[in-house]
C-alpha cells in the first residue's frame, strides 16, 4: 500500500493565500520613493485623459500624493521653494511663462483666488518654464503677482509629477492638505471654473492652526 498523502487543513489553506494577495496588492498599489519600503500612500502618475482637459480625482483615498517638487524661487534668486514649504495647505500649482499669452490672461484670476483663499489655508505657486528669470521676474512685478514661483527653465520640477506632460502651458494642478493630487486643468482656467473647486477641497479638512499662509 502507498501512503496516504499528506493533507493541510483548509483553513490554513486559505489563510495563506489570502496573506499572499494581501502582500502582492500592497507591492503593487504603493510607491517607493527611496527604493527600499512601501510608503504610506499612493504616489501620483499621471495618466493621458483621452482628450478630457479637466480632470477631478475622487474620492479623497484615491489620490496620489506629490513629494519632492521644489525648485529655484524666482522672487529669491538663490533660495529654493518647494511644497515642503506649505504642510497642510491646498497647494494650487500654476504651469507658466511670460511668454505665454493665455498664462498673461490669466494670472489675474490666480492671484484673486490666492488672495481670497489664503486665510483658509490656501496657496498658489507658480512653476515659470522656458523663460528667462529677468522677464519672469518684471512680468510678476508690473501685474502685482504676489504669489511665489519657482524658476525652472526646463521643467525638471514636474518630474514630481510622473507622468504629467512637460509641455502643456498653462496648466493648473490643485493639491490638497495631503498635497495629494485632487483636480487637474490642461488648459488656462478661469476664476468661476477653478475657486468652486478649491473652496471644495479646502473644506474636506479644517486648515492646521486656523489657516493663513507661509
């Protein structure tokens, strides 16, 4: 007689594999930013719309967070400014250059939205490209642009942005108190278009401290 094969209980059976998807899940739905350890939430990567220029991520637990975008600030020549900069602020990012005649129309509307929002905690930065900093720089001073930019010739700093493309000028990203990307506009916006949302995601969670701004 041939002996009876070895049989493992079900339960364990099944334990096991559910701890495997479990592991296999948790590889695949976090990035690694320093290549070592998962990291608590999902990294942002943009993926192409198909043809959609306004893009809104809900709900809130699906959204990748931004790290490490940061760059020369163009108002301080040889100091950096970086999302770092505003923990727990909705971060509005603004793609532009002063060569761009629908950046010039409107960035009015931006540094409204700034101004308004700011006491809830709510801050523009802009991201200059393909410019140089003397005429960023003039174009910010004559029109009483008061929010920070960071200088970025080549648009290295939306690197942090994987995937986003370079070369879509203006385009607006909204981040929220998680700097997890919640709302994307490839195309130069409008005050009526982008403060509903950011008053939207500025209420999903109270500003730290009351508000205010860096």
């Amino acid at each position: 007689m041939h002996p009876a094969p070895l049989r493992r209980p079900r339960g364990r059976v099944a334990a096991a594999v559910v701890v495997a998807l479990l592991v296999a899940l948790s590889g695949c739905s976090f990035s690694r930013p320093d290549g070592t350890a998962p990291s608590q939430a999902a990294g942002f990567t943009f993926v192409a719309p198909g043809g959609q220029t306004r893009i809104l991520y809900d709900p809130p637990e699906s959204r990748g967070t931004v790290t490490g975008l940061s760059g020369e600030n163009l108002l301080e020549p040889g100091t950096t400014i970086g999302l770092d900069d505003f923990p727990g602020q909705v971060v509005v990012l603004n793609v532009w250059g002063a060569w761009c005649g629908p950046c010039r129309e409107e960035m009015p509307g931006l540094q409204q939205i700034h101004e308004q929002m700011q006491p809830e905690g709510v801050t523009l930065l802009g991201i200059d490209v393909r410019d140089s900093a003397d005429a960023a720089r003039d174009f910010m001073v004559d029109r009483g642009i008061t929010y920070p930019s960071i200088y970025d010739n080549p648009g290295r700093s939306l690197l942090a942005l994987s995937g986003f493309p370079r070369s879509t000028v203006p385009s607006t990203i909204v981040l929220d108190r998680q700097h997890r990307v919640a709302a994307v506009f490839l195309t130069a916006v409008r005050v009526s278009e982008l403060l509903p949302v950011v008053q939207r995601v500025a209420a999903e969670e109270p500003a730290p401290n009351g508000g205010g701004g860096t």
